[in-house]
C-alpha cells in the first residue's frame, strides 16, 4: 500500500532506484541495471506475445513476471521498450 506521504505530495523517487535493486549490476548508479531490466522486460514482452506498444498490458506482463516491480519502474521500463 502507498505511503500517505506519496499520496498526499506524489511519488518523487527515482524509478532507476528501484531497478538497480531488482536487477543489480556494477557501474554508475543504475545505468547497467537499467540496460538489464530493459533486456529483461524485451524478454518477457516477447515471450507474451505483445506488442510493446500496448503498454497497459506490458505493465501489467512485467508485473506479474516480477512481483517485486513496483509501478512507477514499471511504467519507467514499458516506457523504454517501447522506443
């Protein structure tokens, strides 16, 4: 459940954050682990069959592929697969 805080002034943290600690990797603060969340959600996108532009149903793949992905990150990486 969303913090009262992130309701009340709106979630102002970094998607990249979140992603480094799901896919961590070395490097600059997130850039590689951006480049292997972004392998990954290609992965499952093409493994459901869907079209990256369809970014409702991307979300939704990415979220049940990995239950630890939040929705910002989430929306973050439909975002870039989808160019």
């Amino acid at each position: 459940m969303a913090s009262f805080e992130k309701l009340l002034w709106g979630d102002n943290t970094d998607p990249r954050r979140e992603l480094a600690e799901i896919f961590p990797g070395g490097g600059a603060v997130g850039a590689s682990s951006v480049v292997r969340a972004q392998e990954w959600a290609r992965g499952v996108i093409a493994d459901a069959g869907l079209d990256p532009a369809d970014e409702l149903r991307v979300i939704r793949a990415l979220r049940d592929a990995e239950p630890r992905l939040s929705l910002k990150p989430a929306r973050f990486l439909a975002a870039q697969v989808r160019g």
